[in-house]
C-alpha cells in the first residue's frame, strides 16, 4: 500500500467572517491543523478534496479557486503548495474528476472544466447563461449539473460538449449549499426543492418525480453505500432512504438548523455537520437519536470535506460510557467534597460527552442557588438534547422552570409545547395564562430574582432587557367611590403641580397594564410619574396600580423601574451592559430617591384631595 492510498481520516473545513480560513481536523485525536487563510470577508464557500487524497481546491467568495497540493498527513511538516484560478464571482460548486480535472462554477453563470495540473489549460462548459450551482458524475464519460432554475445540463466528458437539458424542481436559495447527487442503484439525479420536497430524476425515464421530504428548505444531504440521507433545517428530522427506490428507510430527530452534513462511519452512524449559526459538530445514532458528541471550536464555519472510506477508529459505545459514567461519579464526588473537577469535566468533553458535563455543571449550580449559571448551562444543554427523549424531559422541564423564574414565559412556553404531558404546556393552565396575558398586554412584573441576574439571563439568551420591573410594593388601600378613578387621580396630581409650583416634577400618564407577580395576574390601571431620563438605558416610575375588586378599587402604590426600546441585534450586549451600570448607579443615587418621596407625596395628596371631595358631596346629598 502506497502513502497516498492510506486512509485519511481528517477532515477538512472552511470559515467566512473576519478570519476566513481552512483547518484541518482528525477526529481521533482532535488535533486541528491550520492549511489556509484568506483576506477579511473573503469567506471559504466550497471545497473539494481529489480522489488521491492529496489536493484541496478551496473556492471563495471573491471568486478565487486555490489548489492546496501536499495536504495528505505524510506530507505533512511542510505547507502544502498554492496554485490559483481566478473566475471573478463568488464560487458556489466544484468537484473533482477522476482525471485530475476539476470542475468549477460561480454566481455570474461561468463553470469550466479545469486541468488541476496545469490550471492555465481549462474548458468553458455550456449553460446556457445558467448559474449552476452543483455537479454530478454519473459515468466516466458524462457529466451532469443543477442550475438555480431547475435545470439539468449534462455534458460529456473530457470535451465539455452539451449533450441535453432536462428540467426539475427549483433548489432552495442558498445555492452555495444545494447538492445534486447521483444514486447508481437507482440511477436517479436527487436534489432538494424549494418546497421542501425531494426531486429525484430518472435517468432512463427521462423524468423528474418529487417526494415529500422535510417541512421548508433543507439542504443537507449525502449518499452512501445504497442509502440516501437527508436533513431538514427547520423540522429536526434527519430521514435516511432507500436510494433504489426512494422510500424511506428511517427517520431520526438531529439538532435543528443543519445546512449540510457528510457522514463519517458506515450507516451514517456518525455525521458531520454545519448549521446555520456556523457551528460545527459531529453527531452520532445513540438510541435513535444523533446526539452532538463534539462541538468543534471556532464558528462561521460553511463549508466541509470529510472522509467516506473507512471506518473512524473509536473506543466501543459501551466502554464510552463505563468511562464517562466513572468519570461523572468523580465529578460528583469532588464537588460533594468542595473540590474542583474541571480535569474531569474536560475528559468528558474530549470523550464526546459534552451534554454529560453541562449537565453535571447545571445540577452543581443548582445545589450552590446560582440560577445564572445554571441557566447558562441549561440553555446551551438545551441545544444538545432531543425533547422526546423520556431520560431528557427531566432537564427540559427543569429549563423551563428556569426560564419561567426569570419570566422568560414565552421561551419556557414553547419548551413545554414540545414535551408529552403532563409536562405540556397544555398541562400548566397558570403557564398558559401568563403566557397569553403578557403577550397581549402592556405589561410590570414584580421578579422573582433580583434584576441584576435578570439583565444578565438576557445576555444568555441573546435578548436586549427591557419592560417595567417593579422594585418596591406599598400597602394597598381600597377606595369604594367610583368617582376617583385613576383618570380622575391623574387629572388632580396635574392640578396640585400647578398649583404649587412642582412643575419640575413629570407629568402623569394614564393607562391599561398587566400586573404579574408570583402568585397573580391582575389586569388594572396604572396612573404614574416617569423620570426624565432617557428610557433607552433605565428610569424610575412611580406610581399606583388600579384593580377592580368586590367592587371597590385597590390602589397599590409601585416603584417601578423602565426600560424601553430595542437595540439593533449587533449592539444587544453593550445595550445590556450600559443598562446594568446605569441601573446600579440609579440605586445607590440619592437624588432619585427624593424624587420618588416627591412624587409618592403628590400622588397621595391627589387621593386625598378627591377622597375629602367624595365624602363632603356625600354629607351635602344626606344634608
């Protein structure tokens, strides 16, 4: 056996954003490899391995096609050589043919036929000022391609020449992500549809059929060995179907928001994956289920090459998880003792039981009555772990205690509208309740923590804080007259700021809100005096909540605190940030606290003023 046919394990991935790059990376050992950069926004959008192992063609968004040669592991110790071609638009297919030809398309119609070992020798390929965006081979002798319109070029190969055009389905948009794929069992050309449906075309037939396949785009796809795999962006499903027939075989839950995959073990087994976040991971079939064993470091992640021969070499599933078993009662062990484990949550993490450690660190910061922590951990977990899955509900109903404690309802929510009862949402008429109150309604809500930890659970979520959150609760008091109303408060608290020159302090507003709390949900009138700050980053509201009870209204006196408006998503975390110190600073600030006594006094004057007013036409009426 000659170096070059060795089998080589790595696997290969290009990034965009500001450090675009490929890396190479073995699974085994998970050693990661540097073998390119690119210049900022610049982004890696396809790569193609040759058949000999030892060239990568690297496409970019700037149109440029870079041959790395040298890149098999007994080359490596010195970098691999850079040849370039240069197509001007940014490339969204190539492949290689078994003859050292590479195939190549871009975003402006142009697809040529490229000698990788002379690049300057190279076929211009009909299309009919089509875009293709992927290739297929189907026979030494022809080769086929996918246009975004839904089109089907076949050419022979070497010369180039069209031979025939067959029309199919529209791909989805993301056209540096659609494949056309070729299934010999069947001869059929398969690729996704726009609607979400599977095409496939018979080649003997001459004659496209659609398949319902997934619900909305989806572009993952591969096939191996007989069997065609397909995975769903939006509906968690990866569907594994028989390429001889189209009828499909299994069906799978795989993390959601999948832009394309490759399997890397027999049966798809395990599976490479990239999502639309630009994350990517390696997932395996444990009990059903492709559960994230890795996470690879590093993000904005789009495109990947992995190996489709040979077996990876791994420790058996059952002598996994003995290790990692031993591995969580020692981290169990040491926390009880008071001592750090992160030599042990970082074994486990190289083992591929990233969700094992997440969850002992969530418990661990449970037992410590940390719920930052614990929601940091519970929401990446929740990333992780299928919700059908009868051993997970526990984690998932525990995350959505979580995020209802900090009144995160419409998130705990849809946690629970994806769990079987009793832990449904259907099943929590009080979750219900809440949810469809405070998404219908100006809303306060008196919190469970303190606002600190509230501000800080936003940054985990990737939400900008903001809404009215009450600080301090005044008795209540109950008033039977219907003529002092919160309108008519308002009205009288505008009189006495004329009357006795307060105009410096705010005036009042007047309207309906949703009052929450722990154990209510109320809806009433909410009669206040706002500071003048700007509510973008926090000001104090004082004022008297209105609700209708026995008929009488109790009036309960609130100090408030606000923050409104939304920051543009780029800017949510320093949003964040400055609303923290800005509330810190409100609290230790001795100025706003006379403000709110002043506002507390002229408020209460205005009840006075209309109480004396009700009971005098009282006396005048029994006189």
């Amino acid at each position: 056996m000659t170096p070059q046919s060795r089998f080589d394990p790595r696997l290969f991935l290009g990034s965009g954003g500001d450090k675009p790059r490929v890396v190479a990376v073995d699974p085994e050992t998970r050693e990661t490899d540097l073998l390119f950069e690119s210049s900022p926004g610049n982004s890696v959008y396809f790569l193609a391995r040759s058949p000999n192992g030892r060239e990568l063609a690297v496409g970019t968004k700037c149109g440029d096609v870079s041959l790395l040669d040298g890149i098999h592991p007994v080359s490596q110790g010195s970098p691999p050589s850079i040849r370039r071609f240069r197509l001007g638009a940014p490339i969204l297919a190539m492949k290689f043919l078994p003859n050292s030809i590479l195939l190549a398309s871009d975003a402006a119609g142009n697809s040529y036929m490229i000698d990788s070992r002379c690049m300057d020798q190279f076929l211009n390929l009909p299309t009919e000022h089509q875009i293709v965006c992927s290739f297929a081979l189907v026979s030494e002798d022809l080769l086929c391609g996918l246009s975004v319109e839904g089109k089907i070029f076949f050419w022979d190969v070497p010369h180039g020449n069209l031979l025939h055009i067959a029309s199919t389905c529209r791909p989805p948009p993301l056209s540096s992500f659609v494949q056309l794929l070729f299934c010999p069992a069947s001869r059929r050309l398969v690729h996704p549809c726009q609607s979400g449906e599977l095409a496939s075309y018979h080649l003997r037939e001459k004659r496209a059929q659609r398949t319902p396949a997934h619900r909305g785009e989806w572009y993952a796809m591969a096939e191996y060995q007989g069997i065609l795999m397909t995975i769903g962006m939006r509906d968690s499903r990866m569907k594994l179907w028989s390429a001889a027939d189209m009828q499909l075989d299994q069906d799978y839950f795989m993390p959601r928001g999948i832009l394309s995959a490759q399997p890397l073990r027999e049966k798809f087994q395990q599976v490479l994956w990239i999502n639309a976040d630009g994350r990517a991971g390696i997932g395996e079939n444990i009990e059903d289920a492709y559960q994230p064993i890795w996470l690879l470091e590093g993000n904005n992640y789009r495109t990947a090459s992995g190996p489709l021969d040979g077996p990876l070499k791994q420790m058996s599933r059952r002598h996994r998880e003995a290790a990692a078993q031993t591995l969580a009662e020692q981290i169990q062990s040491r926390l009880r003792k008071g001592r750090n484990a992160e030599a042990e949550h970082a074994q486990l993490q190289r083992m591929g039981y990233s969700h094992v450690s997440l969850l002992l660190r969530a418990e661990a910061a449970y037992q410590r009555n940390d719920p930052v922590a614990e929601l940091r951990y519970r929401t990446e977990l929740a990333t992780m772990l299928p919700s059908d899955r009868a051993e997970v509900i526990r984690s998932y109903v525990r995350y959505a205690e979580l995020l209802e404690r900090f009144w995160f309802i419409e998130e705990a929510y849809h946690v629970c509208e994806n769990l079987p009862p009793p832990y449904s949402a259907d099943a929590s008429p009080r979750l219900m309740m809440m949810y469809e109150a405070l998404r219908d309604n100006d809303w306060m809500i008196e919190p469970h923590l303190p606002l600190p930890q509230r501000m800080q659970a936003c940054g985990i979520l990737g939400q900008s804080f903001q809404g009215r959150w009450i600080l301090n609760v005044l008795d209540s008091f109950s008033l039977a007259s219907p003529t002092i109303s919160p309108q008519a408060m308002r009205d009288k608290y505008e009189q006495i700021r004329t009357e006795e020159s307060t105009l410096h302090l705010p005036r009042a507003r007047c309207g309906r809100i949703c009052h929450a709390s722990a154990s209510t949900v109320r809806m009433g009138d909410w009669v206040s005096v706002r500071q003048n700050r700007d509510p973008g980053e926090g000001a104090f509201e004082f004022g008297f909540f209105a609700a209708q009870e026995d008929g009488h209204t109790i009036f309960t006196p609130l100090t408030v605190y606000v923050v409104e408006g939304k920051p543009a998503e780029s800017s949510i975390a320093e949003h964040n940030r400055r609303v923290q110190e800005a509330f810190e600073q409100a609290m230790t600030d001795k100025t706003a606290n006379l403000w709110i006594q002043s506002v507390h006094r002229a408020l209460n004057q205005a009840v006075r003023r209309l109480k004396s007013a009700w009971m005098s036409s009282r006396m005048d009426l029994r006189g």
